[in-house]
C-alpha cells in the first residue's frame, strides 16, 4: 500500500522524503547541528558521527503500537500490510542516499559550514533503521542490514521488540547489526501497555522474548534504552532491573521523553523530566544491576550506564572521555 497523497503532502513538509512505497529518510537535527560546527549526537558514545548519518525506515507509518509519548504521527491504518510485494533492499537504499544528498544540498552555500563536512555528508557512513514505524516488520530486514554493511556502513538498528522471530532471523542469517537497540516502555506489563497502547495482544510477552534474543548476538553493541516519563515510568529500579538481567546488555540508556511532535497532543509539558530528575534513577538502576553509571548527555537528557565486563566497555569509555560527557 503507497502513502496517501495527503499523507505524503503533510511528510514532505515536515521534511520527509519517501523512496518506493514504503520506505523514508528525513535528516536528523544533530545532523544539521554537526554542519553547523556545532555538537554531535550523544551517540558518538558508539562512534557515531552525526554529519554522516542516514536515518531511515523500511515500513513507513507501520507500526504495532500507537505509544502515548511518540512525536509520529499516528495513521489508522498502522498494521495494513503492504498490497503486493515489499521493496527489496537493493531497490531502496540508493534511492535513500540520493534523497538525503538532496536534502543536505542546500547546506553546501552555507558560509558557516565546513565544506570537508558537506562533503563527507555526501557519503553516509552510519545508517539509522529508527526513523518512523516498526522496522522489524519489514520482511527483508536481515538482507538490509547485510547490504548496508557490505558497503563498509554501520547498521544501528532500534526496535520495540515485538518481533523476536525477526530478531533471530538477524542471527541466524549472520546480519547482526552494529547496535541493537530494544526499547523498554515501563518495568511491568500494566505500564507497558498504558503508555504504548499495543495493537497486538502479546506485545510484552514478546518483548520479554525480545530480551532474551537479545543474548544471543555476539556481534552488535546491544543497548536497552528505558523511555523515562514523569508521572509513568521514573520508578521501580528494581523490577526493570530483573528484566534487563534477561537481555544481558552492554548498555543502558535511560532517555528523558522529549514533549516535541504529535506527542504534544497526548502528553502534558509536565511528563518531560530534566537530567536532574533520570539521574537518580540512573544510579539506582546501575546499583541493582551491578553496572556502572558512566556517562550523560544534557540536551539529549540521557544517562548511560554500562555493563563493566561487556567487550565494549573500553571503547566507550574512552569516547566518553574524549567527549566530555564522562562523571
């Protein structure tokens, strides 16, 4: 099924470009940031570089849930499968990078960006497969991420975790991404399914599945990044705790929920928390696990914590260092 017309109108104003029926690549804020000589996403932390960044999707506005902080817009149709054949890999990503290159064209005047960055803007190097909708439902996910990499890209990969079978598809077809990001919405399943509103009737039965997939990749960077929500989510350190023991992840993110976008229109100012406010969890989180609580990022209103035996440990730590965000 294409995009509606209306609906590709309103996309295309808010800078979304679409590629075949079913896919998008839309230019990140910390991208612009980094051409304007100004900061990097907080996941230079994994060796991001934001300026060289494509954030994209596979499955456009399909997505299994309709969560109450998300800044998407929310389409009735969410769970309408594709009418025919989905795209193929091969036929998508060309066409994504051509796009997002017309995107950035208009930054190449720009006398305060630094042409070596315009230029290296031209070659995306990171590929982010979170921009809009549930990507695990795209059927050809593993033949993406195999392709990505195979012209020496990284795949950073971020899903709600609904679809173990997908995920193990990832491992057993060898197309582990860079990151593995499973996003966690609340530390019980009455919160779960409170604030994200699943159209699916096992979505945390599924996801607990999701977590234990999640130790079975041996060679993604694994992250679960915790949605923090005043009012919803800040609480019971312990209980996410005991899930997250499931997943043996590298790391943690505990994200502060940004009041931007549609989300405006479901959630109150007031749900934003500040760093002040994640902080404490944070450490309380880090305490219960064992882990460490390495690192934080102000605008991003994120803490990272980290797993002090994972094999990236190191690497990130030095980043981290280098970055000025360490404790």
């Amino acid at each position: 099924m294409e995009v509606a017309k209306a609906e590709l109108t309103r996309l295309r104003r808010a800078g979304y470009r679409i590629v075949g029926r079913h896919s998008a690549v839309k230019i990140c804020h910390w991208t612009r940031s980094v051409l304007r000589g100004s900061k990097n996403c907080y996941k230079g932390w994994y060796g991001i570089r934001s300026h060289r960044c494509l954030q994209m999707t596979p499955a456009l506005q399909y997505c299994n849930m309709m969560c109450i902080f998300c800044w998407r817009h929310h389409t009735i149709n969410r769970m309408t499968g594709v009418g025919g054949e989905w795209d193929r890999p091969e036929d998508i990503l060309d066409g994504l990078i051509r796009e997002q290159r017309q995107l950035l064209s208009g930054f190449k005047g720009n006398p305060v960006v630094d042409r070596r960055l315009f230029d290296e803007a031209m070659e995306p190097m990171h590929v982010a497969i979170s921009l809009d909708g549930e990507p695990t439902i795209y059927p050809y996910l593993a033949d993406m991420v195999k392709l990505v990499k195979s012209r020496g890209m990284t795949a950073f990969l971020v899903t709600n975790g609904t679809n173990p079978e997908r995920l193990m598809e990832l491992v057993d077809e060898d197309a582990e991404p860079t990151n593995l990001y499973i996003s966690l919405y609340g530390p019980d399943p009455e919160t779960h399914r409170m604030i994200c509103r699943p159209l699916i009737p096992d979505s945390w039965e599924r996801l607990t599945r999701s977590l234990r997939v999640m130790r079975e990749f041996q060679k993604s960077v694994k992250v679960v990044r915790l949605i923090m929500i005043n009012g919803y989510t800040i609480r019971d350190p312990e209980k996410y705790a005991e899930l997250i023991r499931i997943a043996e992840p590298d790391f943690i993110e505990c994200k502060g929920y940004m009041h931007v976008g549609e989300s405006q229109k479901r959630m109150r100012r007031e749900a934003m928390p500040s760093l002040n406010e994640i902080r404490p969890f944070a450490m309380k989180l880090a305490e219960a696990l064992g882990y460490e609580y390495l690192a934080e990022d102000r605008p991003s209103r994120v803490s990272l914590i980290t797993n002090p035996s994972s094999p990236y440990y190191d690497m990130v730590r030095m980043r981290v260092s280098v970055s000025g965000t360490g404790l």
